[in-house]
C-alpha cells in the first residue's frame, strides 16, 4: 500500500508583479519541511534570489528547515509585530514567518512579494503634510498605525517603521520619490532619528553611496528614499548578508566581516568585484570610527536585476550606538568564531585589526590607517557645521539642539582621546 503523500500548504510569489512560483510548506509525521518551485514559464531574469537561480525545470528547492532566508529578509520584528498583535488578535501566529508572509508580504523590501502583486497604499494628504510642520511624529504616526494595512509592514528592524506613498507634488527636495520608508524614535532612544542623519551624511561626505534621508522638522522622524526602486520604477531584488550568508535573521550577530567579503566576492558582478570590496571596507572602517554597533548582517546586502549585475547596496541603518548603549560593542568579529567564543573577540579596532580588515578584503595597496582618519576627519566635518544645517533644514526643537549638542560634544571627546582629528565649530 503506497504511503499518502505529505499535506503541503503553497502560497504564490511575485516578482515585479509577475508570479513566478510557489513557497512551500511540507508537513511530515514529525517535522515541517520548506522549499520552493519555480513555474514552467518563469524567465532566467526572474530569480527570487541569488542563491536560487531560476530553474522551470520545476526541480523544487527543497530541505530547509524553516522558510528559506531569502523571503524573511524584510519580515517586520519589535514593535511592528507588536502592533500587528493587537490589530490582528494574539491569536494570530505572527511568529511563524510562513504565517506573517500571508499578511505582509505584498509589501517587502526589493522586487519579490509573497501571497499577490504589489500593494501601493498612500497615506492621506493632511497626515503628509503634518509631517512636514514642527510636531511630534507620534500623533500622526499613531493615525497613520491605526489606518495602515498588514502589507505597510514589510520592513525589517526594530525600531518603529512603516511603507508609506508619498505624492509627487511635495517639494522634490524631500518627498520627489512616490515611495520612501519613514523611520520614528521612541522614548528610549530620543534623538536615534537625529544620530542616523549625522551618521549618513558622514558616510556621504567618506565618498560612501548612502540612502538619501530627510529629518522632519520636530526631528523625531527620518523620511528615507527606498533604494530599491529604479528609475523606471520597477523594483531591484534586495538580499542582505544573512540571506546570502545563510544565517537565520535571528541570528544577525553571529557572522563576521570575513563573510561580507566572501558575499560579494561570490555575487556581486566579476568587474565590479574589487570597487565594491573598497566601498565595504571603507564602511567596516566607517562603523567603527562611527561607533556603530548595529552594524549587523543584515545590514549589509546586494541590489541587483539579475544574477549578472548584483552591486552592493547603498549604505543604510548607520548611526552611533554607543551615544544611547555606552559600554556597546561590534555587531560582528573580524573572522568566525562559535557564538561564545565571539562576544570574547568583539571590540573596536586598535591598528592591528585595521591590518587584518585590510587582509581580509585581499585589495593590494590599500592603506587602511589612512583610511581610518579620512573616516575621523568626515565626521569632524560633517561635526563642524551640523548644528547649523539643522538651521537651514528648519529644525527648531531646542530639545534635540541641545541633545545634537551633547552627541557632538562626546564624538569630540573620542576623536580627541583616540589622537583623530577633533570637531570644532563652524566660523
């Protein structure tokens, strides 16, 4: 007598809209399996990700043990999921990422969506507007919560975030692009939204590509340019290094810088290869003189249109964590290392681990300590004129002045104690 085959639950997936096959979920006697199949049809283009090419032989992508990390790369966490709790009842599995992919996934981050195509949803004009005036994001942004459909909360992270559509008839200057991400503080971190445009606009002026970032006039919200929108607007895929990697998102802190290397060594385009090692070294560089301890692997992704021209992303989710954590540390080691033995291994650099960073990026000629004090005399200048650039953006909260104050006082004393260059006031 022939075995029954197992119950299997499908659910569609969508590339730029097209659906291109199916994510499984395949129950056994005593387990759950998870895989993937791509249609007959599907185009090479097509691809849900890097590491699972297109394949309408309709061999699935079969053996893995929770669903497959490539489609958890934006699942929302913190808060968001919080707030999907109490909107769509505790008893709603929202842990289960198969379950919480039905409810969000028309909204995630790069071209792939999970259960229909693409779900544009616009917030109302007199809440856009209130963005734009001097008051606190939380009461419009508990309106904007309280209005908001499951698929506005395809954006990974723990902070509060939200998928917003913004019209094109608001100065180009801040809301030209029709979609962006709008990032909130909360109570525990006042001032996080003021720290990560500082941390941007040093990672530009370090000649580092970087999300294009707007802080509301209040200063407790940060409007960003979604990244993964091309100019025709259609959608790139987005990968972070978890993915790639083959880490869990939970496990986020447990990789190492050694593997963003082998990321791109492995996917991104053979003659960009070396242009992009130099952008990530710069920004480990970066990080560490910026403090940042939440530079995680997903942190760090690929942006592509097929498996021939993946780059690596732009720089996004940078700030100085040790302004709100003072005894933080590194998200990640240099190399790898067993979960226990890494916390022991994780400090900011002393000269040694520049020269090892240098080694592990296999680039010949780079001189990493001089990169080091580039990276120091960006943030000294970005330091030396920010509290005026706060002027002309229109940002008036003497709260926030005075704590955008506080943390240029304390980069100050760092750079000073570390023998960088220290920020001085504009002339």
């Amino acid at each position: 007598m022939e075995a029954s085959p197992s119950p299997e639950e499908r659910v569609r997936v969508y590339c730029n809209d097209e659906p291109v096959g199916d994510l499984l979920k395949i129950h056994h006697a005593q387990s759950v399996e998870y895989g993937f199949c791509y249609d007959p049809s599907v185009r090479e283009g097509q691809l849900v990700s890097l590491a699972m090419p297109a394949q309408p032989s309709c061999v699935p992508y079969r053996g893995f043990s929770q669903v497959p990390y490539v489609f958890q790369v934006s699942l929302p966490e913190g808060r968001a999921i919080q707030y999907l709790v109490e909107r769509f009842g505790k008893g709603a599995r929202l842990f289960e990422p198969f379950f919480l992919l039905k409810l969000v996934g028309r909204g995630l981050i790069g071209r792939v969506t999970v259960g229909g195509p693409r779900q544009h949803i616009a917030v109302d004009a007199e809440m856009v507007a209130f963005a734009g005036t001097n008051a606190p994001a939380a009461a419009w942004m508990e309106q904007a919560l309280l209005r908001a459909q499951a698929e506005q909360f395809g954006i990974s992270g723990v902070m509060p975030k939200l998928q917003i559509a913004l019209p094109r008839d608001r100065r180009p200057e801040t809301f030209y692009l029709p979609r962006h991400i709008i990032k909130l503080e909360s109570p525990e971190y006042f001032g996080v939204c003021v720290a990560e445009d500082f941390a941007l606009r040093v990672a530009r002026r370090y000649g580092l590509e970087s999300v294009r970032a707007n802080l509301t006039t209040a200063g407790d919200a940060l409007l960003v340019d979604r990244f993964d929108i091309r100019e025709d607007g259609r959608f790139s895929g987005f990968e972070d290094a978890c993915a790639l990697g083959g880490f869990p998102s939970a496990l986020k802190y447990d990789g190492c810088v050694e593997r963003l290397f082998t990321m791109v060594e492995q996917f991104v385009r053979e003659d960009c290869v070396d242009a992009d090692k130099h952008r990530l070294l710069k920004l480990c560089i970066l990080n560490d003189v910026l403090r940042n301890g939440d530079a995680h692997m997903k942190n760090f992704g690929l942006l592509y249109d097929s498996l021939e021209d993946a780059r690596l992303a732009p720089v996004y989710d940078v700030l100085d964590t040790t302004l709100f954590l003072p005894e933080d540390i590194p998200a990640l080691t240099l190399t790898q290392y067993f979960p226990d033995e890494a916390l022991k291994r994780k400090h900011w650099f002393v000269p040694d681990d520049v020269d090892a960073l240098i080694d592990i990026a296999d680039l010949p000629g780079m001189h990493g300590r001089h990169l080091v004090q580039e990276a120091a005399d960006a943030l000294a200048d970005v330091a030396r004129g920010y509290l005026a650039d706060l002027d002309e953006a229109g940002m008036r909260d003497e709260e926030r002045r005075a704590w955008a104050k506080g943390m240029l006082d304390k980069i100050g004393t760092r750079l000073s104690r570390l023998g960088l260059t220290a920020p001085r006031g504009r002339p």
